[in-house]
C-alpha cells in the first residue's frame, strides 16, 4: 500500500469497517510511514468526536409510528 491509497481508506480503517488483505496492507503501511500514522490516528480521533457530539436521538413519537405503518402497508403489498 502507498501513502495515496491509505488516504482513500483510512476512514475504513478508523470506522474499524476494514479487514482481510486491505488492513494487513494498511497496517504494515501504517507501521513504516509516520505521516500515514498520523493521519490515522487523526482520523480515529475524529470518528470519535463525532461519535460523543452526535449520539443517537430518538425520532418523535409521530414520525415512528408514520415509518412503521407504512413499512406495514409495504409488506402487506398496499
């Protein structure tokens, strides 16, 4: 893996959404290159972040309850 490629996917990596082949390649890239390390370790950072500053709300009641009925007429094929 080049420096190019580790900026396409390091997201991936920092999503823990890689695996196999690519995160071998990944961290063996990671592990000899320290801007790549870097950047890696940013990423992770980030996800993190935006994981706390954005945690998981509940939709309002109403909107539930329009998703689920109609999700219901979907599967009844209305």
């Amino acid at each position: 893996m080049d420096c190019h490629k580790v900026r396409e996917v390091v997201f991936l990596y920092a999503d823990k959404e890689m695996d196999g082949e690519l995160l071998i390649s990944f961290e063996q890239h990671v592990a000899i290159c320290p801007e790549c390390a870097r950047r890696a370790v940013h990423a992770e950072r980030l996800i993190m972040v935006v994981r706390k500053r954005c945690g998981r709300q509940m939709a309002p009641a109403d909107l539930r309850r329009r998703i689920l009925t109609s999700l219901r007429h979907r599967e009844a094929g209305n």
